[in-house]
C-alpha cells in the first residue's frame, strides 16, 4: 500500500528543511506523524494529510510490524 507509514521509513520531502537536509525519520505514527530531521534533529508533528501531502518518496521502508508479532 502506497499510503502505508511505518516506524523507522526514512522519507524524503519536497522541501528541503532549512537546516539544508530533506531526509527524516518517521518517530511515530497514529492521526498525526511525528519526524525527526536527520540532519539537525529537529522533531516536527505534522497531520497525517499534510504529512502525505509534503512526503515525496521512501528512501528506505521500516520494518512490516505483521513480521514482528
């Protein structure tokens, strides 16, 4: 499922963050998104619409929680 957002994805945004990084870390998932910028450590909530909105692609998929159970 493309809209699916795990624990650990690494995503890559449409705008660069303005410490110059466009690589963050999804830090919790549920109604709102939380991320951490992989270049400054700046953690950002962000609502699960616009999250999706700004998401430009995957660069790296966390682990499938059905595999961890």
């Amino acid at each position: 499922m493309e809209n699916e957002i795990r624990l650990g994805d690494v995503i890559q945004t449409r705008k660069p963050h303005p410490c110059g990084s466009d690589t963050w870390v999804v830090i919790r998932t549920g109604a709102d998104i939380k991320i951490r910028c992989q270049g400054c450590g700046r953690i950002v909530m962000l609502d699960r619409q616009v999250f999706l909105k700004r998401r430009k692609k995957v660069l790296e998929q966390g682990p499938d929680p059905a595999l961890q159970a």
